[in-house]
C-alpha cells in the first residue's frame, strides 16, 4: 500500500506559469516532507522541504503548501520556465521511518 | 555535483557474474543508503547504514549484498542477478539516521545496471 501518493503522472505547463504538483499522504505520523526533482541520467536532487509545524515554505520560484488535516501537499512553481521540466518526487518521513516516496510526476514546460 | 559519487554510471552484467557499485560521500555525513528506481516505481529503499552497521533492510534478496568499510563509503556487491534487476541504483547519504524527520538526503547520479 502506498503511503504517498503522486496521482498525476505527468503534467504540461506554459512557460510563465504556475505548476501545480500534488502529493497525498495516508499516514498521520509524518511530519516531514520534501521535493526533489530527477533529470534524465541524473539522481534526485534536493528542491524543498516543510516541517509538519509550518503550512508554507517559500524558496524563490518553489512553495510548498502542507495541509495536514487533508494529508495533502502542493509544490508551486512560479513562474514555470523550460529548465524546470522534469521529474518531481514527493517524500515524506517521521521519527523513526525512512524517506518514502512517491512515484513522481513528470512536468514539461512549453516555451 | 552532491557530494556523493557513484561508480561505474553504466554497467552490463551477465546473470553469472559477480560486480560490485561504489559510492562514496564527501559531506561528512553519518549515514548511507542505497535505493532502486524501476520504471514506474516508486524509489525502493534497499539498505540503510549508521556509521557503518546497517540498520535497515527492506527485505532485499541475498544476491544484493551491502558493505561499509567506513561513514564515507558503500558497496553494493552484486551476484547471480536476474534480468528483473535491470534498474538505476541510487546511492545516498543523510547528516544522521538517528531521527528520520528533518534529514534530508542527498543523493548520487546513480548507477544504471543491465542484466543480461
């Protein structure tokens, strides 16, 4: 059973936009979540993260939204540029388990 | 560049040989892991290491075998594969495993390992 959730497999974006990417959650005892974004060839890189004690984080372009009580979070990319097409992996740990994440959502940004 | 290196990038291997994938990390970081990414899978956690004793093994089967010799570096030594196997081995590391929450882990490029 799969504790995060990527429902979107893939998702296109006009350059200049926002990205929206979803994640779901499904257990209660997490209380950290991060994004890390994957090139082709390349392993997943570092984006954002959010303590379950804040509802926002905010690093350039990148936001993270948590919404506990829905087990929800958002990555927001503002605006989307052609650079930022890849793919978006959501992760979240607690305690005392390791990172697990989802199956990721592969963005493409149209110039 | 993360801090954490892979070798080899590639490698193709019949189901008879033995090889091993190299990681090392140059963060400092107290804690190793090595991770599977299978086409529309999620990242498969294989091995946790803590200062050098593991910790975690999500139930991997005994042709994978882990070793780390010291906090900086990870083998993962491969034998009698399966062409199921065909997959990109993540190596990564993380501050501490001594609390999960508020660790991020950075991870290597990856070794693409193709068994033939």
């Amino acid at each position: 059973d799969q504790q995060v959730k990527q429902n979107s497999p893939s998702l296109s974006v006009q350059e200049g936009r926002i990205s929206i990417l979803n994640c779901d959650y499904t257990n209660s005892m997490f209380d950290y979540f991060l994004w890390y974004k994957k090139y082709p060839a390349e392993g997943p890189t570092f984006l954002i993260s959010i303590s379950s004690i804040k509802d926002k984080n905010e690093d350039g372009r990148f936001t993270v939204f948590l919404n506990k009580s829905a087990k929800h979070l958002s990555l927001h990319i503002v605006p989307s540029q052609p650079g930022d097409s890849a793919v978006y992996f959501c992760a979240a740990s607690s305690g005392n388990t390791p990172l697990v994440f989802g199956k990721g959502t592969r963005l493409s940004v149209i110039a | 560049e993360t801090g954490v290196t892979q070798t080899p990038r590639h490698l193709v291997m019949g189901m008879t040989n033995k090889k091993s994938l190299k990681c090392e990390q140059h963060l400092g970081h107290n804690a190793m892991y090595w991770y599977k990414q299978s086409a529309k899978k999620p990242l498969e956690l294989m091995f946790v290491y803590s200062l050098e004793e593991r910790v975690e093994n999500n139930s991997v089967p005994s042709r994978f075998s882990p070793e780390c010799p010291n906090s900086s570096h990870l083998f993962l030594h491969l034998h009698t594969l399966q062409p199921e196997d065909s997959a990109l081995y993540l190596c990564a590391s993380s501050p501490s495993t001594l609390t999960y929450s508020g660790n991020t882990i950075y991870f290597g490029e990856g070794s693409w390992l193709t068994v033939v």
